[in-house]
C-alpha cells in the first residue's frame, strides 16, 4: 500500500468565509480530516464529503486528545494511504503547534505540506474595526501568547518596544498581563480592547484602558476565545475612524470615563 500524505490547512478565525482557495480544494481532497474547535467546521460534511471527520478540538484546560495522538492519528491513517488534512483554526504557525505535526510527520517518512491561513492576530482586530498598524500611529505589532504568563523580561520588552501588541489565549493571565505592561512603564491609560468571539455571530468588542480592563472585563463576563489589543490603535480606530466607528456602533462597548 503506497503511503499517503498530510496536508496541514489553516481555517482562519472561525469563519468559514476566511477559509482560503487552498483550503477549500485541500478539504476536497481529504479521505481524513482532523479538525479544532476553532476551525470553521460547522460544514465540513460538504466541503470534505468523501472524508472521515475526527473532532480533536481543545478547550481551555480541557485537552480530551492529547497533542502526540493527535500527531499518531496524523501518520496512522497518512500510512495507510489517506489523504488527511488537520484543519486548524488560524494559521497553523501562529501558536498552532503545526511545527510539531509537520516534524512528527516528516519522522514518519509521511509527505506534508502546509496551506497558510488568516491568522486571528489581525483578522480579529480588523473584525472590530483596529488596524494593528497605523501610520503615525504605530509603526509594528508584536503577537503573544497569553496562555501561560509572561516572564518579567518578557513584559519589559513589550512594554519597551511603544508599538500594538496582540495577546491571543490571554483572557485567564490578563490581569498579570496588564499588570506587568504598567509597571515596566507602559501607561496605565493605554487603550486596550478585547475582542471576543472573533467573526462570529456573538462577536463582542469591549473597550478599556490598562489599568480598569481587569474590572471591566469581570463585569462583562469576558471569555474566551478572546484577542486583546494593547496600544494606540485602539483608540485611534474607536474615535476617528469612519469605518471603524460604523463597526463599534453595533458592538456591546465599556468605555472608560475619561
């Protein structure tokens, strides 16, 4: 039996209007396909009809397939001559884990490639009206993960770059994380937003500054999936952007007295 091969297939935020040419055709191809609770899966049955759907989705502490079976099932079924795709939410190498697939894959002696996808670090922002970047604004973006909390060092350097920053997974350490941002002399009154539920039905777009977020975050039940957005652009997008300002008009806001 000729072997088969995986292909690793970003899906984007959640939408599947993000889902790219690429990935459409990939899902087409499938005889397996593994897919995350993030991922646009709602229907899969049509756009892989002729695949096996194995739900190996994560929730926030809750890993119900461990991370090595989920790359055993990846070369079980390649091996025996599947075309498989592991469809991810975002991109596969923005905090995907898709570079540990791709080296269980290549282990294996298992053909693998990789169909890029819109990562939720800008596609997010973007879905509530904040570009990342801004000219006059902000010249960079950094993207972090929050899923565990940040090094002193690391928030040093965040806070020292005077540049957006993105912090994906970062609902459970925001408090640690704003409050770190402050006193490695980030301003205490540097807008914040989170984002929750990023292009989907029940997206919500909280708005704040450093030093209230926590509180505000608490009074309105934040959960996640959830981005946050930390700088300039922030404000910049909610109060003189045309665009932006249509966008906000529709979402549930906190806005901080001034």
């Amino acid at each position: 039996m000729s072997r088969g091969r995986v292909i690793l297939v970003g899906g984007g935020p959640g939408s599947e209007d993000l889902l790219t040419l690429g990935a459409v055709k990939a899902l087409g191809s499938a005889d397996v396909v593994l897919y995350d609770r993030l991922a646009p899966h709602a229907r899969l049955s049509e756009f892989a009809p002729h695949a096996l759907l194995i739900d190996v989705g994560k929730t926030p502490g809750h890993h119900p397939i461990p991370q090595a079976d989920i790359e055993r099932l990846l070369v079980e079924h390649a091996l025996q001559g599947s075309c498989v795709v592991r469809l991810k939410g975002g991109d596969p190498f923005v905090f995907g884990r898709g570079g540990e697939e791709v080296m269980a894959c290549r282990a294996a002696g298992i053909e693998v490639t990789v169909v890029p996808g819109v990562s939720s670090a800008v596609a997010v922002p973007a879905a509530a009206g904040i570009a990342v970047t801004h000219r006059d604004v902000s010249r960079m973006f950094t993207v972090v993960s929050g899923h565990a909390p940040l090094s002193e060092t690391e928030l040093a350097g965040l806070a020292g770059l005077a540049s957006t920053i993105v912090v994906l997974m970062g609902v459970s350490n925001l408090p640690q994380i704003t409050q770190g941002l402050i006193r490695h002399g980030l301003r205490a009154a540097t807008p914040i937003a989170i984002i929750e539920r990023g292009y989907t039905a029940d997206q919500r777009s909280i708005f704040s500054i450093l030093d209230r977020v926590v509180y505000d975050a608490a009074a309105a039940s934040v959960t996640s999936p959830a981005v946050l957005v930390i700088g300039e652009v922030v404000a910049y997008a909610r109060l003189e952007h045309a665009d932006a300002a249509a966008v906000l008009n529709t979402a549930a806001l906190l806005v901080p007295a001034e």
